[in-house]
C-alpha cells in the first residue's frame, strides 16, 4: 500500500482536558489510488491529513508510506524527509518567483540541467509549459492552483495530499478544475488524499471516499457503495439527497420479506431481509432519483417546495400520511407548489437502519 493508516488517533491538549480531534481512524491507500475525506465542518479530516503530512504528532496507531511507517505516538518522520507532498488551500506560491522557479523550489538538490528537464515535464503535465515565466499574480486563480500541483508533484512525493484545494474556486470552476485535477494526478500515476467540504468534488475526484464524523471514519468505500449501500444512518443522511422512512419488516424468511412502507408494500429478496427480524421497525433509506413521476400510480403526494438547479428539480412532496419525501426530476416539466402528482418508487438498492 502507497498509504496505510492504522487506528490513528489526533488529540489536542493532555490530561482529562484533552480533546480527541481524531479517534481509531483506519484506512488505505494502494499505489495510484486517489482518496477523499467529507464530513462536517470540526469532524477531523483536516487534523487527519496534518497528522498524514507529519505537521501533527498522533496519540495512537501508526501511519505508513510506502510500506515505511512514518508516524507513530513515539517517534515521527519529519515532515521534509518522509516523501509526502502537500498542496494548501491558499496555493501557497512565492508571489516574487516565477511560475518556473516557484516549480523548481524543492529542487535545488538536482544539477541544473535535471532540475530545468523536470519543471517542463510537470508543466506540462498541467498544461501550464507555455506561462512558465509568468509570475503568481499574472494567473487566474485556476492556473495558480495547477501551479501548485505541479510544484507538488515535482518531488515525486510517494503520496500527495491536497486541503480543500479548490475552496476558493466559484462552482463551475471548482467542478472543471476537479476534473482536471484527476486527469493529471492519474497522468502522473500519484497517490492522492484530498480533503474536501464538497461531495460533488469528492465523487468527481476519487476512487474512494471516506465519510467522518467527529473524529471516527464512519465508511471508507468507492463513491458508488457510499452513494447507495451506506454503511451508517450518518452516511445515509450526509451522503446526496435523500430522506429516511419509518418502516416495518412484515414477515422475512427463506424466500425473503414484505416491507410496510408509507410508499406502500415492498418486496425484498433473502439477501436484502436478512439480519432483520419480523415485526422489527427500521428506516429504509429513499433517494430523490428513485422516486419518478407515474401517472398510473395509485400513490399521490403535493408538492411542498421545489428547488430549480438547471436540468433538474428537487422537490419536497408530502405524503398523505404526513411523510416528507424528495423528487429529482427534469426540469422540463416544473412542478408547481401545490401541485398534486402521482409517483411511484423505483429502488435501485434497500439499505435498511434500525430503528
């Protein structure tokens, strides 16, 4: 593994006093492998990525690099020898330097015919070869954060860390550029952990993603099994755009159970009942896009409130039982406040809470 962590744990202050900022968190890396951590703001991803970075000492656990543990309650690697790369929030570049020498500043160490061949070849790599003699202020605020990337990965760091890189960014940018960014980290074959208070970024960005909240990773998974078998009733909620309904499994056996939803009956295989017992009350977790307009549909819901985001609407609807559920719809047919409307739901998997 390019990076493994092992029930790390971050804590702030000492004593009875102190603050537990990071709790048993373990997760891994392989080689050219990019990662991402979301959570709430105060949940622990950023501690986590400074602790990864050697710029925080850990109370617990240990943290590997390439096979060469770096990190542990007694002893710490230091920051500049443990071949960890950093791009900062703020981009961090020397406003007096131009855009070549910002990129050749860690590598002083290399004749200069070496370290001239590898600030065109990062250049490059992020499309920046032809502003190489421009200076930080002369760029938009995209260009400054490629900059920093290729500044990053001139080193060739064994894992390369990014903290909300692109948080200063406007939205079309922000999602243009995390597309980009992916493009290049898997260009470089780098292995990549970013932090990020933006899901979109997250999913855009990475090939795993995991969910923390205060200071324990509560699933570390591909952004499909996050996005539709969350493993916690936290990722549930946190993850897209969804609600929880009160449910009850009606009977369950071999040939698989009857679920009483305000949706009405659902059916579910052997795989999908099993753990549950009958008469059990759950949640059954129902995203806005499995739930589609359906004109021969018994099922009817007002609408409540309607979100316009482009293509696509979210709306609230309000069942007759008084339950509160979400539509995401096409926007080329809006839906009216008040609006009575026949729907029907279409679940592309069960995940099931207890109650």
């Amino acid at each position: 593994m390019s990076l493994q962590l092992e029930h790390v744990a971050v804590e702030y202050g000492k004593g009875p006093k102190a603050h537990r900022a990071v709790d048993g968190v373990s997760l891994a890396l392989a080689t050219g492998e990019i990662g991402a951590l979301i959570g709430p703001s105060g949940c622990g991803k950023s501690s986590l990525l400074r602790a990864i970075a050697g710029l925080q000492a850990i109370a617990q656990g240990q943290i590997s690099s390439g096979g060469q543990v770096i990190s542990t309650p007694a002893d710490i690697t230091a920051p500049e020898v443990r071949g960890v790369g950093m791009v900062f929030q703020d981009y961090a570049l020397f406003p007096h330097m131009s855009i070549a020498r910002n990129v050749g500043f860690g590598l002083a160490h290399l004749p200069r015919p070496d370290r001239q061949a590898r600030i065109a070849e990062v250049l490059q790599l992020v499309g920046m070869a032809d502003l190489a003699g421009r200076m930080p202020h002369e760029l938009s605020g995209g260009q400054q954060q490629r900059v920093a990337l290729a500044r990053a990965l001139a080193r060739k760091p064994s894992v390369l860390l990014l903290d909300e890189p692109f948080s200063s960014l406007d939205a079309a940018m922000r999602e243009k550029l995390a597309q980009e960014v992916r493009s290049i980290l898997k260009a470089a074959g780098s292995t990549a952990l970013v932090v990020t208070h933006d899901q979109h970024e997250a999913f855009a960005m990475a090939d795993r993603v995991g969910v923390m909240q205060a200071g324990r990773l509560e699933q570390w998974d591909t952004p499909y099994q996050l996005y539709h078998q969350p493993a916690t009733r936290f990722v549930a909620e946190f993850v897209g755009d969804g609600v929880l309904l009160p449910v009850q499994l009606q009977a369950a056996g071999a040939a698989g159970g009857l679920l009483q939803t305000p949706l009405g009956e659902l059916t579910l295989s052997p795989e999908q009942a099993a753990g549950h017992a009958p008469g059990q009350d759950l949640w059954l977790l129902l995203r806005a896009d499995e739930l589609v307009l359906d004109a021969a549909s018994p099922l009817q819901a007002t609408v409540s409130q309607v979100q316009f985001r482009g293509g696509w609407q979210l709306c609230s609807l309000q069942l007759a039982c008084g339950q509160s559920v979400l539509l995401q719809t096409s926007s080329l047919r809006p839906l009216q406040v008040g609006q009575s409307v026949q729907i029907a739901a279409r679940l592309n998997s069960v995940a099931l809470f207890a109650a």
